[in-house]
C-alpha cells in the first residue's frame, strides 16, 4: 500500500501519513459498515483521496493534478494486484545511486519493510538517533533530487544491485526472526529480481540462501524458545524448498563459471553443506574465510570461529573469537563465546557470557533459550 501511495505521490511522508489516515478510517468504518469487497483498494483509494485533499487545502490542486495526471479518485476503484510491482519499484527508488548504501537500505526498510526505526538501527548496529537521521535525509534527498519512481533501464540495474540485495536479505532477516509475512515478502521479491535480472550469479545467490534458510523454519522454535541448527527436529525441514535452494545455487554457480561466488552465492553454499545429514566443517571454514576476505565483516568471523571449534577444536574456536574487535554490542558474540565455554567447562565465565548475551537480545524466544542455558550453570 505503501509503495503504491510513494508511486502515485512522488513523496515519501504525505504517503505515511494518509496512510495512516486511511487505516484509521478502516477501524472507524468497517465495523460499522462492514468489510468492502476489495479492502486493499479501499485502503489505497481512501489514502489517496486524503492526500488529494490536502493538495487542494494547499491550493495547489490544478498544479498537481497537472503533475501527476490525477483523475477524481472513487473508493475500491484501484486493484491490489497493482501494489506488489510497486514494491520493486520502491526498492529500487530507493537505492537510488544518490544516496549512500547505508541511506539507501535504512529507507527500504523503513518504507516496504515496515520496521521501526529502532529495528533498522539494531540491524546496523547504531543509535536510533542516527537512523532516524539517515532516514530524513534520504527521504529529503529523493524529493530535491527528484529521483523517479520506477525500475531503472536495464544497462543500470548492476549499478543498483547491492542495495536491493541487502535490502531484501535484510527484509528477509527480519521476518526471519518471527515477522513470518516479511520472510516471504522478500523471497516473493527476490523471485521477481531473477525474472528481471536472470544473469546475474548473486540475484540466484540470494534467492538460494533464502529458501535455504526458510526451509528450516518450522523447526526453529520449540515451546517458544530458539533451537539451536544441531538441535533441530530435521524431520520438520522442507526438502522440496531445500531442492530449490540448491537449484537456485546451482545456477548461480553456473553463472559465475563455478567460481566461488560472491558473498550471497559464498552463504548459499555454507547454508547447503549445514542442510547435508553431516556437515564438512572444514569446508564450511574455508567458505567462511573466503566470505571475510570479500565482505570484510566481523560478523562473518564470528561465524568462521563458531565452524572453526567444530573443524578444529573449542580452544581455536574461542581464540578466534576472543580476537574480535567491535561486537561487544552484538548479542551472538556473547552467545557463541558463552556456548563453547560452556563446552570447555568454564562455567563462571559461560554463565557471565549468557548473562550478557540476555542484557543485549531482543527476540523473546532467544531471550528465553539464553536464560535456560544461564540457569543452568547457575552455582
């Protein structure tokens, strides 16, 4: 609805905002009235009759309808099936070359992905001050640059292609955490990007390490708290959308000549070999190290230590570990050091590490299994 409204409108808060109005009206109307036939159209037709209407309190009516070729809106007039083509036309809006990458991909979220403020900032691990920032700015900077609203030609689509891509892992790491309409919202997103962009190795990349991921959903939770991947029921895995991933990874590599990839096609392949009934630990710490190469990210070493102990032994997977810089705000460094001294039997400074890792989580299911493994240890 959004992105529909961001399209027609060409400017990002007065879209919010009848929005909003539109969705107050619904719970004003529809209980009395009872539910219109096409209530997505409902919503988008009465938020653009909002907006309309303040244009023409401003009186700047005839110039805008001028502007943006307006007819007299009618409620209900406009189909759904309308709206999700728009939602790639705002993803790419937004990652607008314009505007820095971090810019491009708080906005994204912010307007398709429906996150607060606070959630995109712990996703970049910043203040909410400085995210909310960032998303001003951007928003200023699509107006006064008068960025158009749509997908661009294809001879520019490369140049925008790692912005969407974050913005889409990230849309889907968001729903990954219990959000389930926006894990499938970005899979559904990144199916429409290998139909647009069909020879490019990390659209298929991404599309693969999604479904992967995806298919172990079910066995995720457990009484309302995180399984841990080795402690997963994988009688509750999808194997047909594992056989899809793997396609997806397939061509991808037959994309990229059976290179190693980029760093979407790196993590599809890491999330492959953890789908196989035993894991080559060995391989997946060489793919990691490859990915930290590339991406240059502490993240990824933590995941590279965390493989490490497994191929190696504990005590090189905590040295690793303990040689990070920068995570101390990061709620899995705590969680992955506090497991394997846990393993080594450091039960003082396990207990302590979970303690830590509980301060700085914010899903409830990992704050619940979090808290189990602290009381365990407990004196």
């Amino acid at each position: 609805m959004l992105a529909a409204l961001i399209g027609f409108l060409g400017d990002f808060d007065l879209a919010e905002e009848v929005a909003q109005e539109a969705f107050a009206a619904a719970a004003e109307r529809w209980p009395r009235d009872g539910l219109p036939t096409n209530p997505g159209g409902w919503l988008v037709a009465t938020a653009r009759n909002r907006a309309i209407d303040r244009i023409r309190r401003n009186r700047t009516l005839v110039a805008k309808y001028e502007l943006l070729d307006l007819s007299p809106a009618v409620e209900e007039e406009m189909e759904e099936t309308a709206i999700p083509d728009e939602r790639l036309e705002l993803i790419f809006t937004c990652c607008h070359p314009a505007l820095a990458t971090e810019a491009q991909v708080a906005l994204t979220l912010r307007t398709l992905g429906g996150l607060r403020t606070e959630e995109i900032a712990r996703a970049f691990l910043v203040p909410e001050a400085t995210m909310a920032q960032r998303l001003v700015r951007g928003k200023r900077k699509i107006k006064a640059a008068g960025i158009p609203f749509r997908i661009p030609p294809p001879p520019l689509l490369p140049d925008r292609l790692t912005a969407v891509l974050a913005v889409v892992y990230l849309i889907f790491n968001a729903g990954y955490d219990g959000r389930r309409e926006l894990a499938t919202e970005a899979i559904r997103l990144a199916g429409a990007l290998v139909e647009l962009m069909p020879d490019e190795p990390e659209v298929w990349g991404l599309l693969a390490l999604m479904l992967l991921h995806d298919s172990r959903h079910a066995a995720r939770l457990r009484d309302g708290e995180i399984v841990l991947l080795a402690d997963q029921d994988r009688a509750l895995w999808d194997r047909k959308q594992i056989e899809a991933g793997r396609a997806a990874l397939e061509r991808a590599l037959a994309l990229g000549g059976r290179g190693v990839g980029g760093v979407y096609v790196l993590q599809a392949a890491i999330a492959s070999l953890h789908a196989e009934d035993t894991c080559d630990w060995a391989q997946i710490v060489a793919l990691y190290g490859e990915l930290s190469r590339l991406s240059g990210s502490a993240v990824v070493e933590l995941n590279r230590a965390v493989a490490l102990a497994e191929a190696d032994s504990l005590e090189a997977g905590l040295r690793a570990i303990d040689r990070l810089e920068g995570l101390d705000s990061y709620h899995y460094f705590h969680a992955a050091r506090a497991d394997l001294l846990r393993r080594l039997d450091r039960l003082a400074d396990a207990r302590a590490a979970y303690e830590r890792a509980l301060e700085l989580a914010h899903s409830d299911p990992e704050r619940r299994f979090l808290a189990r493994r602290a009381a365990e240890l407990a004196p």
